[in-house]
C-alpha cells in the first residue's frame, strides 16, 4: 500500500474518479495533486469528517501544532482535545501593521492545554526557529501532530519546516482550496522529530467551502491587509461583493479582510434574496463571518445582516 506523497490518499489505478487515482503506481503523486502542482488545476474531492482522527490522535498524548490565522481565530474550543497544544498564528505577513502583535496573542482565550502561543509566517519564515525550539521543548515523542482548519497554512508550514531543519526532497501539496490533504502524512524532519500533517478540519458554515473557485480567490488574503474603516451617519447600506450586506445606522466599524473584496455602500435599500439576520452589537465587540474575516464595532449598534445561505457569523469580544 503506496500513499501519495502529495496528499496522503492511498494510490490506486482503478477509479479515476475517486481519491488516490493515477494511472502509474510508481507514480509518487496522484493525478489529482499532479495537476495542482504543475497546472494548478484542482479538482475537489467529497467532504469527510475527520473528527474520528483527531479522536485518536488525541489518545496518543503526543504534542500537538494548532495552525490558524488571525482571521480565523474563532473556534479553537470546538477542538476537543486534551493534548498539550502549541497555538500556531499563522501568516503574520498578512497582519496588518497597526496591530500589536504580542498583544494579539494575549487576548486568544480558548480552553485547550495550550503551552505555547506563536506568531508566525512560513512565506517570510519569520519565528519559525522559535517555533522549533518550542517543539522539541513541548514534544512527548519523535510524533508531533499538525492540525487545523482547511485553509490555515498547515502543510505550507509543515514544507517550510522540511526544508529549514530537514534533508528532505519532495514537498507536501498545498493549495488556497479546501480538502487539498486527504489523510495523515508523516514527514520526518530528521532523527529528533516527525512531523503529521493531517486533513484540514471542515468549519461548519465557513465562507471558504461555499465559495467558488473564483470568490475563494478574492477572499484569501495574498499580501498585508489594510484594514477599512466606514463612519456611518444616519442609514446607510454596505455590500460585500454578492455573499452578504449589512444595513447599519449611526456607528463606526472597522473590516478587517482580503482588500480583493469588494466593498459599496449605497444610501437606499434594496430587495435581497440573502438570508436575514437583526442584532445588536455592542462596542468594540467582533462580527465575524466564517471564512471571510471580522468587522469591529467601535458604538453600540442594531445590525441587519444578509448572507449567502448556509454562511455562518458570531460575535465575539474583539481581539484587536
């Protein structure tokens, strides 16, 4: 039984449909991952739920990386794990520089055994010797697990570790896209540790698993985002592309997300076939919309929101 070397999918030569295809099992990719490695044409594969997998990697006690990034810093409690956690922040090249980096990391609250917290950036390999050293101080074993939502940088970061501390040819795939590792992959960095990537977790609701191959494109950040700022005086309308607008009177607000997206306000409403939602948000508190980033209330506010059916939002005390 070869695993592609890519992904983790078990190669097979018989479904071409399905999961591990490829036409040569000497091959060490699949076909799927070839083409998104050398043509960046991606073909998405039916959803799992992996939660059985971190069941059992939770049952080793092996330490564990927790990636994320600071858009998505929302639902690291929904992780049941007791393992000792290292919280990865990653992309901090996309943090935008009026942010205080350390005082981010002191207002993440979550509940999981976390024995370290780091910021950090794989592109500009920024902390990552820090991170090292943090690992080989925290680990239990050889094994150490990387886990995350689809779409945070896992196996980016795993490849970056690879190649600055390993002697290691071939990389894992990666990709913007959802579901691009599809079973545990282990990568020995060299004889003192192991790294297992593993399949990005799937976030209920998220933006990132309703969009297009298009939209995906727009609401991934690829460089320092710079955050909007919107006064708004009497009732006025925001529209973000075509997945979600917000009716808002009297408040200011702040958009921390991708600056590919889209942004008009309008002055008079306008029928919507997106899904309604009425709140109120208090100051400085977080809306935050799955996938996509977070909009900080500096007043008090009735909010109407519309959203693409099925996207998800919660509001949170802002960490900014």
């Amino acid at each position: 039984m070869t695993r592609c070397i890519g992904c983790g999918a078990i190669l097979q030569d018989v479904y071409p449909n399905e999961e591990g295809y490829t036409n040569d099992l000497s091959n060490e990719l699949c076909e799927r991952c070839f083409n998104i490695k050398h043509y960046n044409r991606y073909v998405r594969v039916k959803d799992k739920d992996y939660t059985q997998i971190i069941k059992e990697i939770d049952l080793k006690k092996d330490l564990i990386i927790l990636v994320t990034d600071f858009l998505n810093l929302y639902n690291l409690d929904d992780l049941k794990v007791d393992s000792p956690v290292i919280l990865v922040v990653t992309k901090a090249d996309l943090l935008p520089r009026s942010i205080n980096k350390e005082g981010l990391l002191k207002r993440i609250k979550c509940k999981l055994n976390v024995v370290s917290k780091i910021l950090i950036s794989s592109k500009n390999n920024f902390n990552l010797d820090l991170l090292y050293s943090e690992i080989l101080k925290y680990k239990k074993t050889n094994n150490v697990y990387v886990i995350g939502y689809t779409n945070a940088g896992k196996s980016t970061l795993v490849n970056k570790m690879l190649k600055n501390y390993g002697n290691i040819v071939g990389e894992i795939t990666t990709s913007n896209l959802p579901s691009t590792t599809l079973d545990l992959i282990n990568n020995k960095v060299n004889n003192e540790l192991t790294l297992i990537d593993t399949p990005g977790l799937l976030d209920s609701g998220s933006l990132v698993l309703l969009s297009s191959k298009e939209l995906l494109k727009k609401i991934t950040p690829k460089k320092e985002i710079r955050p909007i700022s919107y006064q708004v005086k009497g009732k006025q309308y925001l529209f973000f592309e075509d997945f979600m607008r917000l009716d808002l009177e009297d408040t200011n607000i702040i958009c921390y997300m991708s600056n590919d997206i889209e942004i008009r306000r309008v002055y008079k409403d306008r029928e919507s076939i997106l899904k309604r939602y009425d709140f109120k948000i208090g100051i400085n508190q977080d809306l935050v919309i799955k996938g996509l980033g977070f909009i900080t209330f500096k007043k008090n506010c009735d909010v109407t929101l519309w959203l693409t059916k099925e996207c998800k939002y919660l509001i949170r005390d802002t960490i900014i």
